[in-house]
C-alpha cells in the first residue's frame, strides 16, 4: 500500500508542530497568505513552493523530489493551491509528495477529477448527488437528439472545454443561456463553430444541461445574465 494512505496513522498528536508545505506559483496571493499566517499562529512550519519549480525522480526504490536545486522531504502536509493552467504538472507533484508519504486535504486525484466537467458529473451523479440533467455529445449530428433528451428549454449550452469566463463574454468563452425564445439546436451550433468535424483543434464537444430531476420541472422566475460560466452552473445547481 503507497504511504500516502498511511499518515493519518500517525497524524502529530495533542496538535504538535508539522512542518508544511503550499503548492502555490505566487506567495503573494491573499488565499496563500492567510495560509501561511494561519499555520505560523498555531506553531508550524510553512513554505511556500512553485510546483513548477518541483521535479522528481521517480524509481522502484523510492521517490525524491528537489526544488531549485535542493532537496524536499520531511512534510507532513502538503496544501495545493493549483491553478487550471498548471493541473497536469502541479498534480504530477502533489501525487509525488503523497507517494513520499506526505499527507494533503486534496488529494491529486480528486483534483484531477475536479477538473474534468464531464468526469466529475458521472461520479457526483453516480452517488445520487441531486444535478441538473446533463448530456454531452461530440459530434454535431446528434444535436437535435441530444436536446431532445433534455425536454423543454431554458437550458444550459457549454462546451466541455469551455473556460471560466475570463474575458466576461459568454458567447465567446464556449456558454449560452436558452430560454423558451431561443432555437437551442442553433445555439449549440453557434457555439461548437466550424471545423468541428476535424480531430484535433477544431473538435469542440458540447454539454448541456437542463431540468434538475425531481425539481419539479418549472423554471425559476429569473435566471442570471450568461455572463460567465461559474454564474449559469450555479443556476442549474440551485434549480
């Protein structure tokens, strides 16, 4: 069995000092911050490193890691403050510190999990989690079928791959919103642009959501501006 599943074994009785560790690209960032002045008021030790600045060797022997040219090891737990951009590489690190036996709240599976739109429906739906129904589809020919499932709008219009809304434009950061006057088969049609029967860049798979199962079925009596993703997902939740 990995060490990582054995630490809480042996977690610092009566609160004693642990020596910490926050993956973090930036220190300075208020969330890291209140990190650091948190675990420093209780006695621990805390660093802040650059995943990026990580790297590892990996053997059957053991794990190692080392950060700008020294040695780490010894943490006792390893808080990740992982940015999208960074998730494959800052989760290789994380997962490299769970297998040297450090504990952390988020392991980087879950992040990983996390990150994945479609990966994190199936198993939050798997355990009955209450989600608004959702279907997904890679090729545009199945639209129409696809919304079918559905049933009737409003309804929730997202490429998987969409992004968080940075630039503050929905229709260009991969969301629509689809009331009753809106055509959804063209929304999604607008969004997915052309090219989409190439592989590759151009392949932009859509996921819709709709009506919450035993929500009742009537729409809310007013949903958010589709002005970013975060907004409209927490719409469909709330139904």
């Amino acid at each position: 069995m990995p060490r990582r599943f054995a630490f809480k074994d042996s977690f610092r009785p009566g609160g004693a000092p642990m020596k910490l560790a926050i993956l973090s690209r930036n220190s300075s960032l208020y969330s890291t911050r209140r990190l650091v002045e948190a675990a420093r008021l209780r006695g621990h030790s805390v660093r802040v490193l650059d995943p990026l600045r990580c790297y590892m060797r990996i053997a059957p022997g053991g794990f190692s890691m080392r950060y700008k040219g020294k040695p780490v090891s010894g943490y006792d737990v390893v808080i990740p403050r992982i940015g999208t951009s960074i998730t494959r590489y800052a989760t290789a690190v994380l997962r490299q510190f769970e297998l040297m036996g450090s504990y952390t709240p988020n392991p980087s599976d879950a992040i990983l999990r996390s990150r994945d739109k479609l990966r994190a429906h199936q198993l939050l739906a798997a355990q009955g989690i209450g989600l608004p129904t959702t279907v997904f589809g890679d090729n545009p020919d199945d639209t129409d079928d696809l919304l079918s499932l559905l049933g009737s709008p409003p309804h929730v219009i997202k490429l998987n791959e969409g992004t968080q809304g940075r630039r503050g434009h929905a229709d260009r950061e991969g969301l629509r919103l689809a009331r009753g006057g809106r055509n959804p088969a063209r929304a999604v049609r607008q969004l997915r642009g052309p090219g989409v029967h190439r592989r590759g860049r151009g392949r932009r798979p859509a996921l819709l959501r709709g009506r919450r199962q035993g929500g009742g079925g009537d729409a809310p009596p007013a949903w958010p501006r589709a002005n970013s993703v975060r907004t409209c997902i927490a719409a469909g939740m709330a139904r």
